[in-house]
C-alpha cells in the first residue's frame, strides 16, 4: 500500500540550493554562439559588457561551469519566499479518475506573483554591486516587469520597464504595481526612442510585442550612463538563475522517494521551463536516468513546433545580439487577442538546442483550452493560475487522462509558474465567450521567415 505523501511537500530553509546549475556543462552539443550582427563572429565579452552587467556576461559566456555560487545577499533575499512548495493534486488526480499521480511546483508564492523574482533578484543584485544607477527591460504579460521593480526597490536601484503596449492596456494593475515599486512604466512602441519611432512610423497600428520593447530597452540603457539592460527569459544566464526550482524540486522528490516521468512546463522564452527541468535534464545528459520532458507553448505564437532553427534577432528593432534558436522571426508580432505572456517570437538558445537534439519535445494549444484548464484547476485545488502557467496543467490533465485510458500509473510533474490575479481581463474574455483561438497561417509567418539574416 503506497505511503500517504502529503499535499504540500515542504523543504527547510537549509534546502535551498547554494549553487545554481548550469546545463550547459553537461550538454554534449553546446547552445550556438551569440554572433555580432555586424561582423557575424561570436560576441566577446567586451562586446556584451555595454548591455550587461560585468557578472552576468560571464555568466552568459560560461558554457563549462557545471555548478556556480549564490552570493550570499542573493541567498538571504531568497530566504523570504524561497524554497516554494511541491504540491500533490489529490483532488485533481480525483476529480480526474486517473491512476497517475500529478505534482506541480508553484512559484506564485512571492509578492511578485511568479517565478520571475528568482532571476530578477539576482540581475539586480550584480548591477547594484557593479555601481550602476539602474536597469532598463521590457515586460510582456507583465510579471517580469512586475519581479524586477520589486528588486530594484530592494537594491535602492532605478527601473525602467517598456511594456508590451497591449498589455498595458489590457493590465492596469499589473503596471500600477510596477509603478507603486518606483518602476517607470512605457508602453511599447513608444515614441521615446529612436526604435520605437522608427517601429510606429513602419507599423502605427501596432500592439506591440517584446521584441520592439526589449529594441527600446536596449537603446536606453546603452545611451544612458551608468545603465545596464536585463532580460526575464530567453538568456542563459536566466535559466541559471531559475534552475533553483528543479534543484528545490528534485530535492523534495528525493525527500519522498518519488521520481517524475513526465515534466512539463510552459514556454515562451524557456525561463521557467530550463529552470525546472535543469537537474533533470542534467541526468538525463549524464546518462544517469530518462525522463519525458514536454514544452507547451500557445498556438498563437508557436516557436518550437512552427518555428525555423535559425540565426535570428532577439530583437524587433535588430539592434540586439543574433542567436540561433527556434524562431518564428524577429518582426513577428502574436495576434492581440492572445491573452497571455509567451509571446517571444523565439526560444532561449539552450532550450532550442536540446530540443533539436531530441532531448525534449513540444506541443503547442488553443486558449480556450488554456482556460478551460485553468478555470478546471482553479476550482478544484483553490488557485487561480496565471494563463503562462495553464499552458502546462491543459497538458498534465491531458496526459493524466491518458493514464486513465491506458491504466498506467505515471507520475506527472508540472510548472505552477505564477497566479493570474492580475489577468482578469483575460478571465472575463473567457467567462463572457468572447475569448477565441487566432491560430497564425503559414502565409502569416512566412514575412518573418524571409526577414531571417542570412547566416
């Protein structure tokens, strides 16, 4: 007869992990080179210092270091939130009549709402020891704007946030919160910059993406002395700081005997999905266990199963770094009726190359289902999730109800990222029917595929 474990597997403070880990020093084929558009030859250091922190752009660069120290003001921040809980879905497991067993890490126990405050903190922390004045970046869905404003108030450091300009609209309070942590807020493409001016001149209409606002960010924080610009996801040095959640997650599997067969999370730029499945995948690149790792990215911006495994800007304004990943191009910009973050038209170079490598694989879903999901989910284990995160449990629901058909009795593992208390715009979409599922036709990407520098 199988132990009782309970809903909540707690770790103790001294269980958070000391050292973040880095994949790619187990990773067989390393992620491609960040290229100097100009010259298309990898980017030095000395290239990336006037974007980044000194700090961070080693850590970008270090594709050999396995296991890399938390400073202890990181640590002691962390402290605060961390370590997060694994949650056992027994009344989702219920309510499903399914034999697998479901987990989910949640993240959204901070202020923040979210996962973002892992590497946000961290960001802040090395610009704030380099001496700088403060930090620029861009937000989408808004949580990453949301984690940074918080840390930047913590670390007595300006922010300014471009937000994608559709969310902000649809987000008041999202931005409201930014604002009451002392963020300045702009919503993008804005005519502030000279990419922003050059992007409305081309496209007036437009609701924006995170490309045209990480363009706006970026400019800047290189024309600003004493500036630096940080990013939410997609960089490597962002998974690294994220891979706290599979440490903590596999520390409490490790504490309950139990081990996943299936990990999902969701995936925009592959933050929160390169951070949980780190240790994971680590063993799995080490050859010293197997699991079933899934992607799940909205189908409205479908970079992994749609995409093109290219050299592509990270930016709308191509004035950033090139980076080989899964893209859908860099002037792709996600429907406005896409309620949700995940709207990066690529995928973080780390995630891309162990997906081509087969390491992992990927499905993309509507948002209605998305919601269905959530509000599913909602009811029964009490926590409204954001709809980043929904794109995880529709595919843990799908995979326990074939479990339910087959008999087999897996256990599921997925990626509570955040809570979506500031997405009620979205909500109410979804409540009134309004809400829809605008699915891009290859004649829509095929202008982002021709854009593609020709590397």
């Amino acid at each position: 007869m199988e132990q009782k474990i309970p809903y909540k597997i707690y770790l103790e403070e001294s269980d958070i992990p000391r050292q973040w880990y880095n994949m790619r020093a187990d990773m067989k084929n390393k992620p491609a080179p960040l290229l100097n558009p100009g010259t298309l030859q990898p980017l030095s250091a000395e290239e990336l210092a006037p974007v980044f922190c000194e700090e961070l752009v080693q850590q970008e660069l270090d594709d050999t270091t396995p296991y890399i120290d938390i400073p202890e003001e990181i640590l002691g921040f962390y402290k605060m939130y961390r370590p997060s809980p694994l949650m056992r879905a027994y009344r989702l497991e219920e309510a499903l009549g399914t034999p697998a067993k479901i987990y989910y890490k949640f993240e959204g126990n901070n202020t923040s709402g979210s996962h973002k405050l892992n590497s946000a903190i961290a960001q802040a922390y090395y610009a704030k020891k380099q001496g700088l004045m403060g930090v620029t970046t861009e937000t989408g869905a808004g949580q990453w704007g949301t984690a940074l404003s918080m840390a930047c108030a913590y670390f007595g450091l300006d922010c300014k946030v471009y937000m994608v300009k559709v969310s902000y609209e649809q987000k008041p309070f999202r931005r409201e919160v930014m604002r009451t942590y002392g963020a300045s807020v702009t919503p993008s493409p804005s005519d502030t910059t000279n990419v922003g001016q050059k992007i409305l001149a081309e496209h007036p209409n437009t609701t924006g993406s995170l490309g045209c606002a990480i363009s706006e960010a970026v400019e800047v924080a290189t024309t600003n002395e004493g500036y630096r610009y940080v990013l939410g996801s997609v960089l490597s040095q962002v998974v690294l700081h994220q891979s706290v959640i599979g440490l903590e997650t596999k520390a409490a599997f490790d504490k309950i005997g139990q081990k996943p067969d299936i990990i999902i999370g969701c995936a925009g730029g592959g933050s929160n999905l390169g951070g949980l499945i780190a240790p994971f995948m680590g063993q799995k690149l080490r050859d010293e266990a197997d699991y079933r790792i899934v992607a799940v990215e909205p189908a409205s911006c479908p970079s992994f199963t749609r995409g093109r495994y290219a050299y592509d800007f990270c930016d709308t304004g191509m004035i950033c770094p090139l980076a080989k990943m899964y893209t859908l191009g860099s002037s792709f910009i996600p429907s406005p009726n896409h309620a949700g973050g995940l709207r990066f038209h690529g995928m973080s170079t780390i995630l891309s190359q162990l997906y081509d490598d087969k390491l992992m694989e990927a499905v993309a879903v509507e948002q209605t289902s998305v919601f269905d999901a959530a509000t599913q989910f909602a009811r029964i284990e009490g926590i409204l999730p954001a709809p980043e995160s929904s794109h995880a449990i529709r595919v843990a629901i799908d995979e326990a109800l074939k479990c339910k058909e087959t008999g087999e009795d897996k256990t599921i593992l997925f990626g509570l990222t955040g809570t979506g208390y500031f997405d009620m715009v979205a909500y109410e979409k979804y409540n009134d029917g309004v809400m829809d599922d605008y699915i891009p036709t290859d004649e829509d990407l095929a202008p982002g595929f021709a854009a593609l520098p020709k590397v």
